[in-house]
C-alpha cells in the first residue's frame, strides 16, 4: 500500500505528500490539467509548445536546468492529450530548490519574443523530424482524424500541421497560459524523503501567493458513435506495408477499461501473446505486431498495428488478425491465459512502483482522474475480470462499424 497525505492551498492548488524515508531523495511533481484536447482546432500543439516554453525562464530564473543540476537533480516533462506533466527528482535536503523553481514558473513565465521564436523553431523541427521525415510519421495523424470527428483527440499532441506553431504570436501563447498554467488548475506532488509538517510548510511558503486564475469549465464536443467501418490508404516512401486497425472503446474511467487492457495484453503484449505465437512466429506474417489501448481520460481507441512481413500480402495478414479476433469473439481465452496476463500485471505494477518518481507521477494522475486512493486498488481491478467479460467485450469492439482501419502501402521502387 502506498500512503499519503493530502491538503489544498487557499488558491486551489492540490497537494499531495508521499513519505518514504528509505531513500535520500524527493520527487516533485506537478500535473497541469491541460493538454492537446484544450486547444482551439485552428491552433493546435500549444499545449506541447509549453512543455518547451515552461523551461525557457520565468521572472527571477532566466535557466530552470542549470540551478536544479546544481542542486544534484534532474528534471523532464512530458504532454498529451490530456495532461502537461513536470517532475524533478533531487536530494531530499534540497527539495526548497525544486518548489522555488516550480512555483516561480507557475506564478510568472518570463515571455520573451526571442526565446518564444527559439522555441518555436525547436517544436516546428520537431514535428517535421518526428511526422514528416520519418517512415508512418504522420499516421497518428492519419488514425485520429478517421477516428474522430467531433471531439479534439482528432489531432496529436504536436498538434495538426507546423504551421499552427510556426504562426502563433506571443499574444496567443499568453492566452493559452493565462487559461491552463494556474494552482487551481494544477497538483502538486511531494514523493520521498519528506515529512507532511515540512513539506506543508515549504509549500505554503513558496505556492500560497500564487493567485488562482478564472478557469472556463471543458466542454468538449461528444464523439457521435461511429456507424460504419472508417478507412485509409497511404501510399508512402516506407520500408513495409503496414496495418493499423482502431476500435472505439471507453475511457480511463469506463468499467471496461481493465478488461480492455488485458484483452490487448492477450493479443499483442509478449512473445505469449497470441499474435506473437499465431502469427508473428507461427505463421511469419509480420515483422512485428502489438495491441494495445490509447488509455485515454475520454473515450479511445483499442489498437492494432502490424508490420507486414517480405513477399506476404495485405490481404492475407488482414485475414489473420480479423481470424485471431473472430476466435477471441467466439471461443473466448482460456483460464491459463488470463491467469498468465495478470501475473505480468501484477509484476509489472509492483516493480514500477519501486520507483520513487514513478509514484509521484502515479498519485499525480490518479488524484487528476478521479482519486489518488486508486493506486492502491489497480490490481484489485484487474483481478475481477473474467474470462467472460473478455469474450463480452470482444463482441462488442471487434464489429466492422466500428472499426478504424489504415493501411499503408509501400511504394515501388520506379526502375
């Protein structure tokens, strides 16, 4: 069991206090509930944009790395569609510098108009190394706008095109902050070497003068159920032909979520997975495939994706993932199976807890989508499913109207 402590700043900042005297550091973690699905369609990837801005200087700190590394800490930050997300990790004794640079660029980003262009330049290059010069860069691109028609997740974290990047202003990214980079609009994690009484008051100390902003409710549109099969071809410069098959399925917070989860464990998680054994090694179809689940907070996506392997065809390996489905839908998974796939969930979700910082990040999140307290209850989710409820799912995903598919087709080489 992971304990801990909460309390909650007058300006609505959330904290949460984490005690693990077993090792000498601290881990701070600040979740900014803001993400792509918070951005306007015509200016897209400002929430990625600010995962780079954030590091770029703020009122008395003109470098956030420098002072931190001085300190013996490290730091990262990582966004997506739901969530912007920092953390450091630093000897316990020197948590102060980590809530002094936290809240500093919380309280007051410094904007820049040449920082602002340098960072922009660096997030316009990073779409184009990531989506536009890469073999299927572009095919979350592809995925999520046949997936979504109405609701945000229709475009990636990076956001839809360089373009909504490379002609934003320092007048639209002040907006954006105003609206998302407030206390109230954010949790703050203490993991590690730190009592609650000392923690609560180095937070006080260096976050209760932050003032709270006016935050505007998220409505978002509601993705219409979809009602007949979405499909794509690409013709592209890449190495394979390759397959991506979505499923609409629900959100972090569905009852199906666990259930879903293991479901794509059974298929496409482990040389035991059946996709490894049937049609990776068995029947040499493919050069790699995996399932897995978009895990996010609204409404997602049930994943399929394949690498087609030398001298075998679309059609034939389409078959065989749509053959492996239809089984699962009609035969089930055995008891060994599942049995199987929640001893390597357990494992995992042990040993990534062992992890310091993965607990902060975890309570982060948790406290974010609904409670910290379903950290210590995963694995009680995970050991209800049956073996019926797979199957019962199965049949409900697995449908032709429901299916998201994208194909990518090797160009032939012109003689």
């Amino acid at each position: 069991m992971i304990s801990f402590q909460r309390f909650e700043l007058e300006n609505g900042l959330k904290v949460i206090v984490h005690e693990d005297t077993q090792t000498p550091l601290v881990a701070i973690n600040v979740l900014y509930n803001v993400g792509s699905r918070d951005e306007h369609p015509d200016k897209t990837g400002f929430a990625h944009l600010f995962e780079h801005l954030m590091f770029s200087g703020s009122e008395n700190i003109a470098d956030f790395d420098t002072p931190l590394q001085n300190a013996g800490g490290e730091n990262n930050a990582f966004t997506n569609s739901d969530i912007t997300n920092f953390y450091d990790i630093l000897p316990a004794e020197n948590i102060e510098m980590g809530l002094w640079l936290e809240s500093d660029r919380m309280k007051n980003l410094a904007f820049d108009q040449k920082g602002f262009e340098v960072q922009k330049k660096v997030v316009v290059e990073e779409f184009k190394e990531t989506c536009l010069n890469v073999p299927y860069g572009e095919v979350w691109h592809q995925l999520s706008s046949l997936a979504y028609k109405k609701h945000p997740y229709q475009w990636p974290t990076i956001g839809k095109i360089p373009a909504h990047i490379a002609d934003s202003t320092l007048a639209d990214a002040k907006e954006f902050y105003s609206k998302h980079y407030a206390p109230n609009n954010a949790i703050l994690v203490l993991a590690g070497n730190v009592q609650f009484d000392k923690a609560k008051s180095l937070v006080e100390k260096w976050f209760n003068d932050i003032p709270a902003k006016e935050t505007t409710e998220r409505k978002l549109p509601i993705e219409p159920p979809q009602k007949e099969k979405a499909s794509a071809v690409v013709e592209a410069a890449v190495p394979a032909d390759a397959i991506y098959l979505g499923f609409h399925c629900g959100g972090r917070l569905d009852p199906d979520y666990y259930t879903a989860d293991i479901l794509s464990d059974v298929l496409g998680n482990g040389r035991s997975s059946r996709f490894y054994q049937r049609l990776y090694k068995g029947k040499n179809l493919f050069t790699r495939i995996d399932a897995y689940i978009s895990g996010t907070a609204d409404p997602g996506l049930f994943l399929i994706d394949g690498k087609v392997g030398n001298d075998r065809t679309l059609e034939e390996c389409l078959d065989a993932i749509w053959m492996e489905l239809n089984d699962i839908k009609q035969q089930g998974i055995t008891k060994e199976e599942l049995s199987k796939v929640k001893n390597k969930i357990e494992s995992s979700l042990y040993f990534s807890e062992i992890n310091i910082l993965n607990r902060a990040m975890s309570l982060a999140f948790f406290e974010w989508l609904d409670q910290a307290e379903m950290i210590n209850h995963q694995m009680e989710k995970y050991e209800q499913v049956t073996a019926d409820d797979i199957q019962l799912l199965a049949n409900t995903l697995f449908t032709e109207d429901n299916c998201i598919e994208l194909i990518y087709k090797k160009l032939e080489a012109v003689s």
